[in-house]
C-alpha cells in the first residue's frame, strides 16, 4: 500500500513512517524538507498521486482549508 504521512519527518510522523515501511508500506514522509509542503500546497498534489491512504500527523488547525481538503476532503472542523 502507498501511504503519505504528512508531517512525516516530525516527532510522531517519524515513528508512524518507521513503523508502516516495517509492515511492508511504500511510505512518503511528507514535509517541507522532502519538497511537500501543506502550507502552501507545493508538491502535494505530486505527493498524494497514487497513494492508497494519507495520514496527518500534523496540527490542522494551521493548515490552509483548501490544503485540509486537499489532504482529506474536509475541513477538520466540519465547516466548508
């Protein structure tokens, strides 16, 4: 399975990333020092492409709303 974890590189997503390419996942830790960055969309529709699941494990309520939807569909409070 293709999986980004945004924020990939950081405490958490770190881990979640190591732990995901242990089960046998092709994993893309995205973030801004692997060219993706969700606060101003550049490489995230390159990153997202073709991926199975995406996985946040950064703070969203600093993300842009069209990034959110981007990344999930939604925004995370519900609101359009």
């Amino acid at each position: 399975m293709r999986i980004v974890v945004i924020g990939g590189t950081e405490l958490i997503g770190s881990k979640v990333v190591k732990d995901l390419r242990a089960r046998g996942h092709a994993v893309v830790a995205a973030s801004p020092t692997s060219g993706v960055n969700t606060m101003t969309g550049k490489g995230l529709k390159e990153a997202l492409a073709g991926t199975n699941a995406r996985l946040g494990t950064v703070n969203f309520d600093v993300v842009k709303r069209d990034v959110c939807r981007a990344i999930s569909g939604k925004h995370p409070r519900g609101t359009p």
